[in-house]
C-alpha cells in the first residue's frame, strides 16, 4: 500500500508545486517540494526542529508564504507547529509518559489566559483583522515555547544543544546584519528585495535611517526590517552568551563565547538602538554584580572610550549625539514616544482593567499602539495583565537567582545567569519600545530563553539532589 501511497503522493505534491509556482508566486512550488520533503526529516528530529525554529526566529522572522489566504501563514507558524507536533506525536506514541509542568508554568497559563480574556472581552469595539487574530495565536504560540522546551528538553545535553543553536543563529544574523549593512545601498536594496519572495518589503524602503532621514545615520536591519527589534533581539543575545565567557566549564568554547558577545554587540551598535544599548547594559550589570564584576569595568572602559572616538570620527560623533538628544528629550523620536505615552494613559484610564483586546478601542479618540513593553501590554490586557506580567517576570528573576546561587560553577549556572541577564535586557529595552509583545518572534524567543533557563535551573539542582543522595 504505501509503494503505492508515496508516487501519487509525490506526483500530486510536484502538481501541487507547478499550480502555486504558476498562478500564485514563483517562489512556492519549490518552497512547497522542500517542505513536503524536508518534513518527514524534521518531524522526526527534536534537535531538527529546533533548529528550523531558531533559524525562522533569527534569520526570517517576517517570513510568510503568500498564499492570499485572508493572511499569509509565517514560517514562525510553520516552524513553531513542528515543535507541537512532535511534542504531540510523542505523547500519542507514549515515548513521554508524562507531562513535565515546568516552575512557574501555572503562573504564565494565568497571564495567557487574561490575554484570551481581553481578546474576547474586546470583541465588543469589533472583531479584530484576520492578520490581528492570527498574531494573537502566534503570541499564545511562542508563550507555549515555555512548556514544549521543558519537555522536549530533558537533559544537560540537550539543553547545551539549544543553547548553541541560539547562540550560534544569532551570532550568523549578526555577521549577516553587519555585512549588509556594509554595503553600498544599491546592494543592500537588491538582496533585501529578494525576501519578497517569503511576503517581506522590497524597494527602497528597506533600508531605514534616522528618524526616516537619508542624510543621517543609516541602522543595521539584518532581515528583521525593523532596527529596533534586530537591536533588542541582539542585546538578549549577547547577554545570554558572555557569561560562558567566564564559566568554568563552558558550554561554548570560551573564544567562541567571546567572539559571539564581540559580533552581536557590533551589530547591535549598527542598529543605533538606544533602548537596546541600554538593555544590553542592564544585562551586563547583572553578570557583573552577580558573576565577575569585571564585566563592569570593561563595559565603563568601552563606554569611555567609545565617547573619545566620538571627538575624532564623524560617524561616533553622530552616534552620541543621537544616543544624547534622546535622553534630553531633543529629538523627534523622543517627542513623538512622551506623545504615545500620554495617548496610552489616556486609554488605561478608560479601560483599566482588561484594556480593549488586540483590535482596535472603539472609541475614535484613542488607538491603541505605543512604543513601551508595559504601556502596550496594559492597552491590550489593562492592568491585571500587566500585574500578571510583572508578576511572573518578578517570580521568573527570583528562581534564576536562586538556581544561580545553589549550582556549581559550570556551564548550566553561566546559562542560568544568562538567561537572567537576558531577562534583565528584554525588561529594560521594553521601557522603550513594544516588539517583545506585539512581534510573535520576539515574544517567543523571550519565553524560549527564559524557559532554556528554568530547565537548566531543574536539571542542575536535580543533579545536587542526586550527588546528596549518593552521599548519604
């Protein structure tokens, strides 16, 4: 029977291909043959998947197949559903006896469930767009990253595996965004425009400057189209990977740990992101005061003599009074953001308690959209979300530290660190800006790592108890 099953289905998958690359794009029958060939390999390899969803996450995290089906399923969406179905298959296949509730599972099921609860509480200003809905389920998606890592992920080793995979992926956008980003335009405008081909812009417009001005600095993309969430996406991840720098017995090649660090924060420098900086600062005070507080000195020494250069090459100087006109409040993006902040009170004042869902408020005063983690979560979710939030953030931070403080010195606690310092970024670049909550990408790769910390926060006591006990 399947000698017979697999030619048809092989033909009808090639048909299949022709009629989307005909009447649809180009580009879909031989995106449409590499997936039906390339899913049975993925669907039968954790390490696989978890692959493919790291890469859709650093490389194409706007990626999506334009199928014109009301909205355009995302490579995320593609990538993330392997990772259920396996997890699924595994529990059918009873190759998992049981669920793994990972620490503080219950208290993000709760802030998940206050997110339904706005949604359908919203629905009384109107039904959200069908591109609206589908980043709703994306977010409840990338937030279950949290459960499928604590139970696809259930050894050191596997744990080191993942770590790698981030850090290694990330560290490729990185080199990736500087290259493009050296480049002389027209080049950069042409490569980029060939992501048209997975629903990404195209043209001129891919490449973006300061406040939308072509005579001032231009910022590092990468292929994440918006500087802000490639820098805040860069800060994490550099915070996640310089504490292995410093480990004992590091799960990356101490080098490598330190050249990583080195590319992800030239990258990120590229991008002119303020939030970000400040993000990845936060982040490294936390492996200073915490680890090695000779990370603080160097971070002190670069910020001084990054100032220096700034007297002597055009483009620093241009850098730091940017980075300065910010924080006296000079420049337009400055101004426009303490707008947005006003315009968002104004709406939690209205909505206070489960803001308005993720469709637009029904009163024509107000929007909801604001360049602040916080502020667009109470929008959304009114303050019990944001209570919830902040909650279990507090919770989150507060067993890292304690994981942190019980393990030898090794590679899972310099993952433990990181992952708190990359929490400490995610935190504080979203004082200034929203992607860690409006883009699926980054809210998935913000509950993948901080879940990759909590499972080698269990896995390492679970070794001390085990040792404890061989003692006694």
């Amino acid at each position: 029977m399947w000698r017979r099953a697999l030619p048809a289905a092989a033909v009808l998958t090639v048909l299949a291909g022709a009629a989307l690359s005909a009447f649809v794009h180009p580009a879909l029958g031989p995106l449409l043959l590499l997936a039906a060939f390339g899913a049975p390999f993925l669907l039968r390899s954790v390490d696989l998947a978890f692959a493919a969803a790291v890469a859709v996450i650093m490389l194409l995290p706007f990626g999506a197949l334009p199928l014109n089906l009301g909205f355009n399923p995302t490579l995320l969406d593609l990538a993330l559903g392997a990772l259920y179905l396996i997890w699924i298959m595994r529990l059918i296949q009873r190759r998992q006896r049981q669920l793994i509730w990972p620490p503080l599972g219950m208290g993000l099921l709760i802030f998940l469930g206050i997110l339904v609860a706005a949604l359908m509480g919203g629905l009384v200003g109107g039904r959200p767009s069908n591109n609206q809905l589908r980043t709703f389920v994306e977010l409840l998606m990338g937030g279950g990253l949290f459960f499928v890592v604590a139970n696809l992920v259930p050894s050191g080793e596997r744990v080191a595996k993942v770590y790698r995979m981030l850090v290694g992926l990330a560290a490729a956008a990185a080199v990736l965004g500087l290259a493009l980003y050296l480049l002389p335009d027209a080049w950069q405008i042409r490569l980029l425009s060939l992501l048209s081909a997975v629903d990404y812009p195209g043209g001129p417009g891919v490449l973006r400057f300061l406040n939308d001005d072509p005579s001032r600095l231009q910022r590092a993309t990468g292929t994440a189209i918006d500087p802000n969430s490639f820098g805040g996406m860069l800060a994490l991840m550099a915070a996640l990977a310089l504490p292995q720098a410093v480990s004992a017995r590091p799960l990356l090649p101490r080098r490598m740990a330190i050249a990583a660090g080195a590319v992800l924060t030239l990258a990120l420098l590229a991008t002119v992101s303020r939030g970000s900086l400040l993000g990845l600062a936060a982040g490294l005070g936390v492996i200073g005061l915490l680890r090695d507080r000779r990370a603080l000195l160097v971070a002190a020494l670069a910020a001084l003599g990054f100032l220096a250069l700034a007297q002597a090459l055009p483009w620093t100087a241009a850098y730091v009074d940017h980075f300065f006109a910010g924080l006296q409040n000079q420049d337009r993006a400055t101004q426009m953001r303490w707008g947005e902040y006003r315009d968002a009170w104004r709406l939690i004042q209205r909505y206070p308690w489960l803001g308005v869902g993720f469709g637009s408020p029904r009163d024509v005063d107000l929007y909801r959209g604001v360049s602040s983690l916080y502020l667009i979560i109470a929008e959304s979710s009114g303050l019990v979300g944001l209570g919830a939030f902040l909650g279990l953030m507090g919770a989150i931070a507060l067993r890292l530290t304690a994981a942190w403080r019980r393990l030898p010195d090794g590679g899972l606690r310099a993952l433990v660190l990181g992952c708190l310092a990359a929490e400490a970024a995610a935190l504080t670049s979203g004082v200034f800006d929203h992607y860690y909550f409006t883009y699926p990408h980054a809210f998935a790769l913000l509950w993948l790592v901080l879940g990759l910390g909590l499972c080698a926060a269990r896995l390492g006591e679970a070794e001390l108890r085990a040792a404890a006990a061989g003692r006694t």
